[in-house]
C-alpha cells in the first residue's frame, strides 16, 4: 500500500454463508466475539462477525500480519486502532447487506454509507442536524432531490465525526459542510481547526448507496478496491 493513498475497500455481507461465518469467527478477538455474542438477531449477529473478520483481513494483507494476530484496541471514546501499528488509521461502515473499510499512513480519517431511501421525517432531522447554511440549501431544493441530498451531507457529517473518534456526540450540526463546494467544511469545532485541513470524498458506490470519507489530508489519491 502506498502511503500516500487511502484506500477504500467495499463488497457485500454474505452472512448466509455459514462456512465463511466460522472463518471470520475463528480470526476475531475475545473482545470482538464478546461483543458479538451479545447480539441476539441472528443476522446482524453473522453480518457483525463477517465484517469484523473482514476487516482483520483486509489490515493483514496491508500488513502482511496473520489476522488473528492484529491487536485493535479502543480509544477513552471508542475508536479503534491499532496497538502496534499506529500511524494506519483505519475505518468501517456497512448498511444492509454492503460494507466499506478506508485505509491511510499518518492522518484520521473516517468513512460513513447509508443505503439512500425515501423518508417523510426529514425536517425534523435537517432542523436539528444541519447548520443553518446546509438547512437554507437543503430547503432550496425540488423536492424529489431533498431525500438524497439529505443522505448525501448525513454521510459527510459521519464521516467527519468517526474521523476525529467522537462519534455523533460531537454534534452533526457543528461539522459544517459548504454547500456551494461540498469537498469543503465551512466550520468545525474549534479543537479540530482549521476547517481547512479537512477534505471529503463522495465515493460512488451505486444509484442506492450514499457514502463518504473524510480525512485530514488531501484525497485525492484513492485506489477503490473490490473485496474477495
């Protein structure tokens, strides 16, 4: 992998397949199969180990590690990393039946999909995570854009907060997307200054699919990878 580029990988969750279940089961970490096992629905329970194990396999042949032997510990907010290997930031998303995992040497980056679908509820949702230049945009709109649009600035603001580790709590509305130039932010909170640094990347995963990523370097060197 060349340390210049972020890598996105992406496929389909075949969590049917109970073969590839055991395999995927066999590589996680007590504290992933721990948590695994508190999942109760049998499908999200398979679709959380196969792309947990997924993701194992895609570190190891970046790492060339075996990948049962990749240690991914948490951050005091819950981001994973890596104990050994610090300066590969790494992230996950997956919606339904698809998943997407980005990759980048010494920057934080975070990675968010949404299956797009038709809602009635947007507003509300617009009113209380859209600032207001993205909510003034977002109200312009025909109304047979709104519902995708609306998907599409959901994922980037994602994207952002799984990037600085925060999480949603950070607040959706704080991450400010321009809508004139949606690569760029506007505003972020102030202790991950300057809006600048930060840089989004719709990734074009199908007419279904909404997806981003954001990180703190430029990305504009990206290899879209299919997953095995």
């Amino acid at each position: 992998m060349n340390k210049k580029t972020i890598e996105i990988w992406h496929g389909n969750i075949t969590a049917e397949e109970d073969a590839r279940y055991q395999d995927f089961w066999r590589i996680l970490d007590e504290a992933e199969q721990a948590h695994a096992g508190k999942i109760k629905n049998r499908l999200l329970h398979k679709r959380y180990v196969e792309v947990h194990g997924r993701l194992r396999g895609v570190l190891a042949k970046t790492l060339d590690q075996p990948p049962a032997k990749i240690a991914i510990k948490k951050t005091a907010q819950g981001k994973p990393f890596l104990a050994d290997y610090p300066e590969l930031a790494f992230n996950l998303s997956h919606s339904a039946d698809k998943f997407i995992i980005a990759l980048g040497w010494n920057c934080q980056l975070g990675v968010d999909m949404e299956f797009y679908k038709l809602r009635i509820s947007l507003a509300e949702l617009v009113d209380k995570c859209f600032a207001e230049e993205e909510a003034f945009y977002w109200g312009k709109l025909p109304e047979d854009q709104k519902s995708r649009e609306f998907y599409r600035f959901w994922t980037r603001k994602e994207a952002f907060v799984k990037a600085t580790g925060r999480g949603i709590g950070l607040g959706l509305n704080n991450c400010v997307i321009n809508p004139e130039k949606p690569t760029e932010f506007l505003r972020v909170p102030a202790c991950y200054e300057p809006a600048s640094a930060w840089h989004v990347l719709d990734i074009d995963l199908g007419e279904t699919v909404c997806s981003a990523l954001v990180a703190n370097k430029a990305v504009t060197t990206v290899s879209l990878l299919e997953a095995e």
